[in-house]
C-alpha cells in the first residue's frame, strides 16, 4: 500500500501523540504516591469549619449607631465598621440606626470562619446618636454570643454560651463586654471569661498599626 505524503503525516503525528499519552499515564503512576501524601498532608492542615461562632447586639429603636468591635485570635486588625472582613470574624450586618431601615430593628452581626484557640475580645461603642434621640440616654444594649456546629450537610446545632447586657450613657463611649479564650479543639473555657474596662479595639487598621 502506498501512502501519500499527507497520510504519513498523520500517521506521525497519530504515533506521537499515542507516546506521549503513554509516557503521561507512566509518569502519573511513578508520581501517584508523592501526591497523595502531599494531598494527606495539606488535608492535615485544613482548618475545620464544622464550627463558628455567631457575635450579636441589640440597640433599642431610633437613629441609633452602636457599633460591635471584635478581635479573634487570627485577626490582624479589630473587626469593625471600618474594617469589616477579618482574617477570622466578618462583620456581616453594620446597622446605622437609620430610620429608612426597613427592618426597624437595631442589631449587628458578626460571624467567625472557625473557632481558633486563643483570646477573643468583644466591644461594643456608641458611635451616633441623633439630637431627636438624646433623651433615650441612658439605654441599654445586649450582646449575645453562640457557638455554632455543622455535624452534616443536613444537621447543625447551636449553644449559647454567652450574654451580657450593658448601659450607654455618652456618645463615643466604649465598653468592654467580655475578653474568653478556646481551648485546642475549640471549646469554650468558662473559667476563662474577664472584661477590662481600659481595653479599647474600636479604631480603624492605621491606628491599630502604630
């Protein structure tokens, strides 16, 4: 049989082609054993975000602006208002106390990607409050802080382990709701529950830097 040169082209490259599908399925069988260690090993250290923590405050009605600071032992910075996503806690929900909120409800909330080991820190800080609303001075706010656990794709289940209710009475005033600390695997130390009336975290990334 006589090929033309067009044939024997193809049939070059049909052969190069074949070898080098060979040469792949070879190499993927000497590498297949590296990488699934590596793959073991990154899976290792994965952070498991079965479990989050939920931050929430409550203000009463009215052009009202109380602002939620929180400090994770992952964040770089305080989450915020002004800085809002955190390397561990997002701020979700930046309530300004606006009268065109359709919600009428005055209420922040902050979540965490995982529960990490270390001290977290939980402020709360009256920013605002508008003159027609002076009068509500002094009002109480409350801070509600609950764990929350993903046994599934179709289970959770949810603890509170934390509220506290404290009372405004300036603006610009900041109040430390409560400094905790996790454990290793995540668990909540009661023993370890404090405040520190000194300690401030409401302020934006720059400041924090200096």
């Amino acid at each position: 049989m006589i090929f033309s040169d067009n044939e024997d082209n193809r049939i070059a490259i049909f052969d190069v082609a074949l070898m080098t599908f060979f040469i792949m399925l070879i190499a993927l069988a000497i590498l297949f054993p590296f990488l699934s260690e590596q793959s073991k090993k990154t899976n290792d250290n994965i952070i498991d975000t079965k479990s989050t923590m939920m931050v929430e405050l409550f203000w009463p009605d009215g052009q009202i602006d109380v602002d939620l600071w929180i400090l994770g032992p992952a964040d770089k910075f305080p989450v915020g208002y002004s800085s809002q996503n955190g390397s561990q806690f997002d701020l979700l929900r930046d309530d300004l106390g606006l009268p065109t909120d359709v919600s009428n409800i005055n209420y922040e909330l902050a979540t965490s990607k995982a529960n990490l080991p270390g001290e977290y820190i939980i402020n709360v800080k009256l920013y605002n409050i508008a003159l027609r609303d002076r009068d509500k001075l002094p009002f109480k706010v409350n801070v509600v802080i609950t764990m929350l656990n993903k046994e599934n794709d179709h289970d959770s289940s949810s603890k509170q382990i934390f509220s506290k209710e404290t009372t405004f009475t300036f603006v610009k005033e900041e109040q430390n709701i409560v400094i905790f600390s996790l454990d290793e695997e995540g668990h909540f130390l009661k023993d370890s529950i404090y405040t520190n009336p000194r300690k401030s975290i409401a302020t934006t990334p720059e400041a924090y830097d200096q």
